[in-house]
C-alpha cells in the first residue's frame, strides 16, 4: 500500500524557519521515501506504508520536541500500484 501525507507544524514565522519546521524537513528528507515536497505552508511526502508511518511517527516525536504547539496531518491511501 501506498500512502501520501500533507503535513504542517505550527506556530508560523514569516521571517525565519522555526526550529520544528527545521527538523521536519530533515526527518523527512533522510526517510526512505519516493517523494518530498517541502514548502513554507505544507509539506506532502509518498512512499509505502511502512517508510510513510515510520516518519510520520519520527516527525510527530521530533517536531514537538522541538517546540511545535500543533501538526496538522492529512493521510490518503494511493493503493498498491501508486496513484
């Protein structure tokens, strides 16, 4: 199974990348995914599942460790052979 996720983690900072928004982007740049797309509002990343939820549970640990008060994640299942 295939799963794409839409993330953001709050709060915001217009002038400088908050550090939660810092680790974000390394957890998911250093998972084994398909694809990452890191912007200044969203983040979508796909791959399998197992890759998908392994990151997803390391970005939710690390981010709130790093001073994220909110994520914000939206998962949908793509099937077996992609989108």
């Amino acid at each position: 199974m295939r799963l794409r996720v839409e993330f953001t983690t709050e709060p915001f900072d217009l002038d400088e990348a908050p550090a939660h928004a810092l680790v974000a982007r390394e957890v998911v740049e250093a998972a084994e995914l398909d694809a990452v797309d890191v912007g200044p509002f969203g983040n979508t990343v796909e791959g399998g599942a197992d890759a998908v939820l392994t990151a997803v549970d390391a970005l939710l640990r690390r981010t709130l460790e790093s001073g994220a008060t909110r994520v914000s994640l939206q998962i949908n299942v793509l099937g077996e052979g992609g989108r």
